[in-house]
C-alpha cells in the first residue's frame, strides 16, 4: 500500500518592515523586526527621541498573522504641549472633540497635578475605557497633520483589555519604552485598520476627584489597510527610544 | 565694410565693456547701496530684539519645514550679552568675522526625562499606588506622580524649567543627573517660554536661560543642562531635575557678561 505524504500547510505570518528614509515596506525576519537602529541627526538638529509605531495582527484561534513596523511621524500638538509642561510652562490641552480644556499641570508651587483620571479601575465599569494612555484604532483615512484631535473614523477600542508600558531597555546611553495593547474585533464583519492612536485621560483644572475627565490625542499614524477579521485582533504599539 | 556695434542689442557696463541686453554680470551690475542701521555697539535696543527675534524666527520655521520631518528635534544655543544687554561676540570664525551665537543638535535627553513620560502614560492602577523615582541634581532620589490618584497628592512638574552652564568635558550618559563641572555653585538660570509656531505640520518652542558671571574673573563654559523644577508625592517643591545636557565647545565668558543658553524643540509630522 502506497502511503501518500501530504506536507502539512503552514502559514507563516508575515512581518514587514518600513526602514527611516524608505518609502515601502521590507519583509524582513522576526530579529530584523526587533532591531534597534541608530538614530540619526537631522542637520543640525538632535533628536529627542525616537518613535516607531507597529501594529500585529491576529487570526480568531490566536495566531499572528501579520506584522508591521515603521518610524511613526505623528507626535501631535497634545504631545508637544504636555512636553513643555514638564518645564513649567501652563499648558491647554485640546480634547478629542476639539475643545481647548484647561488642566491643571504645571502651575504654582504645590498644585501642579498630571492630568490623572480619578475613575473606578479598569474593568469596574463597561462605560470607561480606564485610565492612563489609551489605544484606538480607525478605519478613515487622512493626511498626517499635527493639530489633529481624534481619529478620521474610529473603529475598535481596548473594552476589555489593558493598556500596557513596559521598560524594555535602561542603560546608559537609552532607555526605551514600549506601550502597547490588544484590541478584539468585536463587530460581526472584517475591519480595514487604517489609522492608529494614542489617547490619555485628564481631568480639568477643578482637580476633584469626581471630575468627568476627558480624552486628549497624543500620537496617531496611517497605516496601510490591514484587514482584522471579526473574531480576530490587532495589537498597536509604540516604541519610544531615548538614546542620549 | 564697417561693422558697427548694434547699440540696441549691448549694454554697456560702468567699466566699459559692450554685454548683451540682460546679462550683466553679477560684477558690473551696480548694487543697490546696503541698508546699515548700525552695529550692535550703535542699535538701541528694540533694534537689537526686532533683528534678533526675525533672524531667530525665521531660521527656525524655515529649517524645520523644510527638512525635519516626523518625531522631536531640538538643538541649543548659545550667546553672550554684556551689562546692558546688547550681544558680545562668542568668537571668531575661520576668516576673522565674529560669531554672535553657537548652535549644536541637542539629544542627550537622560534617563530622569525618560522616566517622566513613563510615568505620564502609565496606566494607574489604584491598587499598586506604585511611584516613578527620579534623581535631583545632587543625587536625591525623589517619588514622583503618585498613583493613588484619589489622595489630593498626585503632584507632577511645577515651577519654571532652570537652565545651568558648566566646565565638564566628559561625555554624555543617559545616567547623568547633573552637569559634569556646574559654575558658580551650579547657579540657575530661570527659563522662559516662547512658542515660534504651532500649525499644520509642527509645532515649534523654545525655552531660554541666562546667568551672568558676578565672580570678577573670567570662566569658560563647556556643557549646558535644561532642568525641570518637579513636585515630588510628598510635597517637596523644586526639585532639580537634569533633563537634557549637551557639549556646547569652549566659550570665555568674561566678568559682567551674560550667557544666554536657549533649547528649542521641534514637533514635526
């Protein structure tokens, strides 16, 4: 009796890479994903830090289909606000629906507060998001423009999940972090992910703890249509590196 | 057969040379007399700002949106004043002529900066009630941004940033919580804010400090640091916090003058 040998189909994810100064996507290999590259000097300026945006996406049963990574461009004038509030200086964040909300970081001695949500924790109520930076993803496209408040068309939230900031690197020439989260397409068809952002939460300048709090844009991205299947999921991520 | 010149088609220039119409040489074209209002011994002082802050303005916004593009850049500068606030030459170039300002890329954003935006976008977690840990400038450790958010102490930045000049000449580490060689006691200089743009494609800001040399001699300054004055979770106000510090090059600072150190960030998409 002939035994036929049917060579078990695997499909492997696919992992691309966009490098600084490149317009397209490389495949590259899981290491080559990982890699930290030099940062570079923009003549005559330094670098604050750098940040690279990637976004992995997931089949129903868990597994990785797709993954992408590129240098993000996208601080947004939230990001840029709240920076110059580290040193001081009062600062008018612009919510996600475009209102100039006054917060109360950074003013005198004493009362300067971070903009920190004073919420139920996460998972206590279906009706908040949760406190700290949040992920959103959207299927609107748009131009890249650093006044921008809200996603084009948001699509799928973290509900149920997390958001999560890890030290990845401490040394003496970087530190980096890595803030990502898992979104689960809970809508009964395919999304078509085209933009990812980076919310936070912040409280107005009454600074009572029962304040409603608002939602400020710091980061967003385009990102070529990377279909999630109901059922599936898709992990944004942020990569901020810190090299001196 | 007498060739004469078509007096229609030439121009002659001042030293006497026949050139087609319209293509006069950069040398035999006569220059409009240069505007001079003076040198900066002469200008008053509105004129010394209004040239500054043009000169200023428009070097930033014409770099930034022509070549950065995507993340945060910064980059310091340096100048010097003397008792009435009118600029004093740095130095001079290769070809004798005076340098009025230096200018570097900045990216030595330490580990105390890192920390600090970690802290920002930590997810709180009433239950942990963990803190971020900074160092101040003489080795302190601080708690910072306490996250039992409900206790009234959930303090962060407060106060304006301070600028400090040293003499160090070490290089830089992303572990430093100082300037390598602070002068005069590490005396800081208050920073002030002002924001160039913020439009479509970036936003733009500076931030300057200035200290002036009382100790009757002359010192050299080496690095600059930007500091941030933070609250720590348990009250303590003002609490020097190294950010960023740079190499700048050798600048004399005689006595009486002021140094004038300026970081200025770039948001661009």
């Amino acid at each position: 009796m002939t035994t036929l040998l049917i060579p078990k189909f695997e499909r492997k994810p696919v992992i691309l890479r966009q490098f600084p100064d490149k317009r397209n996507f490389s495949k590259v290999s899981q290491d080559d994903f990982d890699l930290v590259l030099p940062v570079k000097d923009k003549n005559g300026w330094g670098h604050v830090n750098r940040l690279d945006a990637a976004l992995s996406v997931f089949a129903p049963d868990g597994e990785l289909l797709r993954q992408m990574r590129w240098p993000a461009k996208s601080y947004v004038r939230n990001m840029a606000r709240i920076f110059r509030g580290f040193m001081g200086h009062p600062t008018t964040l612009r919510t996600q629906a475009g209102v100039d909300q006054v917060t109360p970081l950074s003013i005198a001695d004493g009362n300067g507060q971070l903009p920190t949500l004073a919420l139920p924790p996460f998972g206590g109520s279906g009706k908040q998001f949760g406190s700290g930076a949040i992920f959103i993803v959207g299927d609107g496209v748009a131009l890249e423009d650093h006044l921008r408040d809200n996603l084009v068309a948001p699509a799928l939230t973290p509900v149920d999940a997390r958001q999560g900031v890890r030290t990845t690197v401490q040394s003496t020439v970087t530190m980096t972090l890595q803030c990502d989260a898992a979104i689960s397409n809970g809508l009964s068809g395919s999304v078509n992910v085209t933009e990812i952002a980076l919310f936070f939460n912040g409280i107005d300048n009454s600074s009572q703890s029962n304040s409603p709090g608002f939602y400020f844009l710091l980061a967003y991205d385009g990102v070529a249509s990377t279909p999630v299947a109901a059922g599936g999921s898709v992990a944004p991520r942020y990569i901020l590196d810190f090299p001196v | 057969m007498k060739h004469e010149l078509n007096q229609e088609a030439f121009a002659q220039t001042e030293g006497g040379l026949f050139v087609p119409r319209g293509t006069l040489s950069v040398h035999a074209q006569k220059r409009p007399p240069r505007k001079v209002i003076g040198t900066p011994a002469t200008m008053t002082a509105a004129q010394i700002r209004s040239v500054q802050r043009h000169m200023k303005r428009q070097d930033i916004i014409t770099q930034a949106n022509k070549r950065l593009r995507g993340g945060i850049y910064a980059r310091w500068a340096l100048e010097l004043r003397d008792d009435k606030g009118r600029p004093v030459p740095i130095g001079k170039d290769k070809r004798g002529r005076d340098i009025w300002i230096k200018r570097g890329p900045c990216h030595s954003f330490v580990q105390n900066y890192a920390i600090m935006v970690r802290g920002f976008l930590q997810h709180l977690d009433t239950a942990l009630q963990a803190h971020e840990q900074i160092t101040e400038d003489d080795g302190t450790f601080h708690l910072i941004r306490d996250k039992s958010i409900n206790t009234g102490n959930n303090l962060y930045a407060t106060g304006p940033g301070v600028m400090k000049f040293g003499a160090g000449l070490g290089a830089r580490d992303a572990t430093d919580i100082d300037l390598q060689g602070a002068i005069m006691s590490g005396l800081e200089g208050i920073t002030t804010f002002n924001l160039v743009q913020e439009v479509a494609a970036s936003s733009i800001y500076e931030f300057e400090g200035q200290v002036q040399n009382t100790t009757g001699g002359l010192f050299t300054i080496e690095e600059m640091g930007l500091f941030g004055q933070i609250t720590s979770n348990l009250g303590i106000f003002d609490v020097t916090t190294l950010l960023a510090s740079d190499l700048t090059g050798s600048t004399a600072v005689a006595d009486t003058l002021t140094v004038l150190g300026r970081y200025t960030f770039t948001f661009a998409v």
